[in-house]
C-alpha cells in the first residue's frame, strides 16, 4: 500500500458555516469581483472559494488512483484553525469540521482516515475535543499549527494537552501557519517557501529546548514538509548545547537526539534531500506525504519516493507500514 499522511480536506460548506460561526468575530460570508465566495473579517477578504479538490471526495479518489495512493490521512486546511475566536466559536467549528472529517472516513473507509482540529488557544476545550474526536469519532489525531496566535510550544499554558495526547498516543501533525517575519517576505511567495519550514523549525526548536519531550517523551509527532530546516541544521542546535548553558537548562542530551524523536513526511521537492533525511532520522521515522491537493505540494508522491534510491525494505516503511503504525491502520 502507498499510505498518503499529509492531505488536506475542506468540506463544501466550510465557508457559509465558519461566516455563521464567526458572526460576532467580525466574519461576513459574500462575493469577489468575479462572483466566487468569499468571508470577509473586518470588512476586508479572509476565506476564499477553494478548488473541488478540497472538498470533492470523488474527485480526490480518482485523483488518488491515478497517483497511485491507496489511503489519505484527510486533515484540516490550516486556514481553518481559528485560533483567533473567541473559544467557545473555536471549538464549535473544530466539533462540526470534525464530524464531517468522520463522516467522510465513514463514506470510504478503505481508502480515507482523518485527523482532526482542536482550539488550542483554550487547553480545557482543545483537550476535550482531542477525546471526543479520538474516542468517539475514530480520528486518528489531530493537527495544530507551528504557532497558537504567537505562541509555541514552550508555553506553559499547553501542557494540558501535551499530557492528554501522550496518554491517548494520538499522533499530532504540526503544519505552519501565521509565520514568524511574514512581513519581511512579502515578495516572491516567500512567506511560504521561506516562512513554513521557517515557522517550524521554530517550533519545534522550542519544544525541544524548553524541555516539553522530557517531561513527555512519548508524544508522537509528525512534521510536515520534511521537517522544515531543522533536520538541515541539527549540527547547529547541537553546537550551541555544547557551548551555551541557556541552551542545556532544561534538557539532559543534545537536541538531535530529541529530533530523532519526530516523523517526518517526504514533502522535500529534492530526492537528495529526501535521501539525506531518510540517511540520519531512520527510514522508520519518513513517511509519504503530498500536501493534497495545494499547489506547493507534491502532485506524484509515490513516483518523488521511488526515485529516491532506498532498498525495497526502507521503501515499504516509508510507503506505508509507520503510517500504518502511527494512525493505527489495520490493528
């Protein structure tokens, strides 16, 4: 099997409801010049109309047929997060986003599992949700961003939500969202080539050092697009444990041993890079990725891992069995 772990998924009217959700945060459902909805926040452009792709279940197995994936691991646009509501909004959409995530693994569920959406930014309500969408709903985990409204994973205000995922072994998938400095990389697309891998390597450089996986080192972790920069420049994290004592206070081994902690999709645009990761974090630790179905991501990501140059063992981890493991597919 070729097990897809990073795919996006945007039910149909995921737009008309976040505008009724978001009403009293400023949120207004409406039209562009070209007549495609929109949400407005604030009077000014918000959400957009997004292609079939996202939504289309019919359309996303054929297209997943011809890529040659046999299973997608459906997860929430980081659009669609809304840390920024009030709670209580928050965790109303995440309920309802969730429950169409089930609905759509219930419709195929050989070919779909899902992770879902919790309001991080009120750990009470995110840890309820987290249980309520793996115990009752049969979601696989959940996604976050690199970042809850500017604040990452060191602050104190997660732990909550650190214990309950360690206890119930949900796998978290960390995607970037808000990055740091967007305003300087305005031109180009950079906010997204340079700011993603940017914002999470941020991340989790912070969780690393602020001592998070000591305290719970059984957290499962997923990153998206092959990590960021940091498996790129683990020997610099390392460096500065050595020589820095801000850098040790609140971990007992070098950072790249915390890193060998993480999973890691193959969302690398380069076979060298893919081949080097896969070289120092374990082919045990890689799994397929696409970013389905947005146009940064990966369009053949069966045919980007077979140019790879990995023994048919190595290859068979990474198409499949640590998804398998780490979403709980076929047990």
């Amino acid at each position: 099997m070729n097990i897809d772990i990073h795919a996006h998924f945007v039910p149909a009217d995921s737009l008309k409801v976040a505008s009724e959700i978001g009403k009293g945060q400023g949120m207004r459902l409406g039209q562009n010049e070209r007549g495609r909805e929109i949400v407005t926040r604030d009077g000014k452009p918000f959400l957009s109309q997004l292609k079939a792709e996202f939504s289309d279940l019919d359309l996303r197995l054929s297209i997943m047929d011809s890529q040659g994936v046999d299973m997608q691991a459906l997860s929430p646009a980081s659009t669609y997060f809304f840390y920024w509501m009030a709670p209580e909004a928050s965790l109303e959409y995440a309920q309802w986003l969730n429950d169409r995530l089930a609905e759509a693994v219930a419709k195929h569920p050989k070919r779909l599992v899902a992770l879902g959406s919790v309001p991080m930014h009120d750990s009470a309500k995110a840890v309820g949700e987290l249980e309520r969408a793996v115990n009752k709903l049969g979601l696989r985990g959940v996604e976050i961003a690199t970042n809850i409204g500017g604040r990452y994973f060191d602050d104190p205000s997660f732990e909550p939500f650190w214990e309950a995922a360690q206890a119930l072994g949900a796998l978290i998938f960390v995607h970037p969202n808000q990055v740091v400095g967007a305003e300087r990389m305005k031109e180009f697309n950079l906010a997204n080539l340079i700011g993603n891998p940017t914002d999470t390597s941020l991340a989790f450089a912070k969780l690393i050092f602020s001592g998070v996986l000591e305290r719970y080192p059984r957290l499962r972790f997923l990153m998206a697009h092959a990590g960021g920069f940091l498996p790129y420049t683990f020997g610099r994290l390392d460096r500065g444990y050595r020589i820095q004592d801000s850098a040790k206070s609140k971990i007992s081994k070098p950072p790249s041993e915390y890193l060998k902690l993480f999973n890691f999709d193959t969302v690398a645009h380069s076979t060298p890079a893919l081949e080097y990761l896969v070289a120092n974090f374990g082919a045990d630790h890689v799994v397929l990725g696409s970013d389905y179905p947005y146009d940064m991501g990966d369009p053949e990501p069966v045919a980007s891992l077979h140019a790879a140059r990995f023994d048919g063992a190595d290859r068979e981890q990474i198409a499949s069995a640590n998804a398998c493991k780490l979403l709980g597919i076929g047990i």
